[in-house]
C-alpha cells in the first residue's frame, strides 16, 4: 500500500534518520530511496520551518500525532514546495515509540488544502471516522460507508457511539476514554456493528486529533475490514486440529500394523508346526524307517518310501497354501487384473468384473488392491448372504478407485472385526482412504482411493 499510494511517505527513527522512502516521494522531492535512506530527515526542512519541525517531531515521539498540518518542505534541487503533513508514532507490542510515519500531500497552485484533505480521505482504503470529544461523527468515509453500511449522510453528527454491538459497549467506551486522554490504538481487533445488525471484525488504529496548540479536539479512527484475514486463521486452525487428528490416526495404525504382524507370525507358527512341519517329521522317520529296512525287506522299504512320497506332496501343498496367503505368485507375475480373476474363479458365488486396468500398478498399489477384494470377497461368502457380487478398479491420473459392492443384507460395522481395520491401516500407510457403504438390507460397498504417486 506504501509503494502503490500516491502521497509521499516518510518513516524516520528515533535518531531522525529516513528507514522508509516510498516512490511517491521520490517524485515529490526529487531524491531516490537509495540518496536518501539513511540521512536525516531534516534535509527536506527549509531554514526558515527548523523550529517549527523540531517542535512536530517532538509532539510525535511523545505519542501525539497530526494530520492536515500545511507547510513548506525542500525539493532536492533546493526549490521549495508546500504540502500537507499528516504524522503519527510507530509503536511496538509494549507500545513504546520506534519511529514515526509522515505522509505529505503536494498541494498545487491555487489548491485548497482542505480539498486536498478530503480527495485523500475518500480514497482511503481503510474506514476512517472522527469523533469530536462529545462521540458525535464528524468525519466518514466512503470506506466506511462500503465496511459498515451507512452513508455520510446518515451519520455525521451521530452521536453515542453507534457501532458499538451492546457486548462491546464498555470496551469501546473505554479506547474512546484511552485515545481522548491523548493514548493511541494500534492493531486492536475486535467486532463492530454494520447498518444490517450483522458484526464485522476489524482492526482498529486510532489517534487522538489535536488542534494548534496541541489540545485533544477529537478522535481519528481507522477501521479495517479483517473477514478474510479471519478466515484464513480459522482455515490454519482446522488444518492444524485435521493435521494432528492425523497424526494421531497414523501412530494408531502402526501400532495396530505391529500387532497385527505379531498376530500373523503366530498365526503362521502355529500352520507351520501343525500342518507342514509334522508332515516333515514324519517324512524324516520314514526316511530312516526305510532305510533300515532297505537290506532285509527291500518290499517293505518301497511301500515306506512310497508313502512318504504322498506326505511329501501333502506337505508342499500346505506349504504352497501359506505362501499364497501372504502374496499370491499370479499377482507378482501376471498383475491384479489377473490375480482379481483368480479370486473371482474361486468365489462360491457370481462375481461380475465391472472394470479392471489394464496395465500393471505400482506393486503396493496392486497388493493392497488385491487383499482389499480378497477381504471383501471373504466377507460376502461369509456374512452377507448375497447372490452376486460386483468388483470394479479404475485407474485414474493419480489415484487407484476400488469397489466392491454385494446385494446382500447389509449391516456391516468396519469397527466390528480386526480384517477391515487392517486393511484401512493398509491403505492408511499409502496415503489412502476407505469407506463403507451398508445400510440395513441394502447391500454393502466397500470403496477406496489409493494414491499411485509418493506423497
């Protein structure tokens, strides 16, 4: 806004030396921002206006400020021009006094100052409003008119007041009293009222208005409109609580992740020493059995033998059975669309392939694909009492979309049993989602969305 105003803007330190030097200046006094930063601000005041502008300064860094002030400043070049002062403390937290801001307007030949002030305060941005010391308006902008809804007409000489909501009643009465004991306001935000009852929040900037001898006669307020910066904060407060609900979610997978895979290595144990590894045992002491035999009863060593040949095919075919339920071998060599078929081909009921991709996925797309339909399918044979099933897996530009709909009973509750939750995790771990539809005595539909891309 500094750079883009077309009124010469000056910020000078407690030194006196010039930290902000807009082009509007530049134009008006003929010195560039990299002549001038860092000189002393007096070398735009003429002879003859030194007193008169140690005595402004001095106002301003005791906390007062003034607008409409008209004088004569010094041009580079030497030549004089005369221009309407406005000046105003900058402060910081603790509200001591860093600098201050002067904003000169040129006035040209045969122009009226206070025309000049009025053709600045209407195109003001920001909502400016002057109370005189009784709280009666006597100054309103056209920004103020847009903020707050009212028009000049209505509301100069109004008194008591009028945008203060009846909650902040007391609070404005008391930066109305803190600004007439000559105390400025900055960045204060708070809520006022528009002409249609509803409340808009602002920030409010306010000064006291003295007059030549210094005396308070009024206070300038600036309203500016803070909607969208208000906003934007509440967006940042819900990304951050989704953020952390996030997170949360995620150490909650993994932790049920872990203990699923602990679950699964017993699980696996367990088949193993059951089922492949005593048909192993077995298989050994026939081996030794026939051995032994294989001089005196060579008849009976075959027979041995022969049987253990059977125990050998059972005990690979078990073994076979455990491999394909951790990562079936057609979907590492083939892809899901085949893999897909297969569980479709051995499905105790129809199962319609509505859509499948054609070229292969990135393989942990493809296997959380697969034990999603797996699961589904397992679940439908089991639970649903449905007579067909519908399997569709669209590949879109970045996402994998995944469903699995029955024409069974419905009901299903994802937080009744460990098989949905861990495949939620599944999809959790890539970046994914999954829904499910199952409304009582309509069916269930299980739908993802994978990411195909790194996040």
């Amino acid at each position: 806004m500094v750079e883009s105003s077309p009124l010469a803007f000056l910020e000078v330190d407690l030194e006196g030396r010039v930290i902000r030097w807009n082009r509007a200046a530049e134009q008006v006094f003929g010195w560039t921002s990299a002549e001038l930063l860092g000189r002393p601000g007096t070398v735009l005041v003429p002879p003859a206006q030194e007193a008169e502008d140690a005595e402004l300064v001095a106002r301003v860094r005791g906390g007062g400020s003034y607008t409409g002030h008209q004088t004569v400043r010094r041009r580079k070049d030497g030549t004089p021009v005369d221009v309407t002062m406005a000046a105003a403390p900058v402060r910081d937290a603790a509200g001591s006094v860093l600098s201050h801001v002067v904003v000169f307007g040129e006035i040209a030949a045969g122009e009226r100052q206070e025309e000049r002030l009025q053709a600045l305060i209407d195109s003001s941005p920001l909502a400016l409003v002057e109370f005189g010391l009784d709280t009666r308006i006597r100054l309103w902008n056209p920004a103020a008119e847009r903020i707050f809804g009212w028009s000049r007409d209505e509301m100069l000489g109004r008194g008591g007041l009028p945008m203060a909501p009846p909650a902040k009643r007391a609070e404005s009465e008391e930066l109305f009293a803190r600004v007439r004991d000559g105390a400025s306001v900055n960045d204060f935000e708070t809520e006022r009222l528009c002409k249609d009852g509803s409340l808009v929040p602002v920030s409010i900037e306010a000064a006291p208005v003295r007059d030549g001898s210094g005396g308070v006669v009024g206070n300038l307020v600036a309203y500016t409109d803070i909607t969208e910066r208000k906003a934007q904060a509440a967006e940042v407060h819900r990304l951050n609580d989704e953020l952390h609900a996030r997170l949360e979610e995620l150490a909650a997978s993994r932790a049920r992740i872990v203990a699923a895979g602990d679950v699964e290595r017993r699980r696996l144990e367990r088949n193993l020493h059951d089922g492949a590894q005593q048909r192993l045992v077995t298989l050994a002491l026939d081996v030794r059995l026939a051995l032994a035999k294989l001089d005196a009863d060579p008849s009976g060593a075959r027979a041995i033998l022969a049987g253990a040949g059977d125990e050998l095919a059972r005990a690979l075919e078990e073994l076979r059975e455990i491999a394909r339920g951790l990562h079936p071998a057609v979907l590492t060599d083939r892809g899901l669309r085949a893999a897909v078929e297969s569980l479709a081909g051995r499905a105790p009921l129809p199962v319609e392939l509505a859509a499948m991709p054609d070229a292969r996925l990135p393989e942990p797309v493809e296997a959380a694909a697969y034990y999603l339909i797996a699961e589904a399918l397992t679940n439908v044979t089991k639970y649903a009492r449905a007579s067909t099933v519908r399997v569709q897996v669209v590949a879109r530009e970045a996402t994998v979309a995944v469903e699995v709909s029955d024409d069974g009973v419905g009901g299903a509750d994802p937080a009744a049993g460990s098989g949905l939750r861990g495949l939620a995790d599944r999809l959790a771990a890539l970046g994914g989602t999954l829904e499910v539809v199952s409304p009582a005595g309509a069916g269930t539909s299980l739908r993802a969305e994978i990411p195909t891309r790194s996040r």
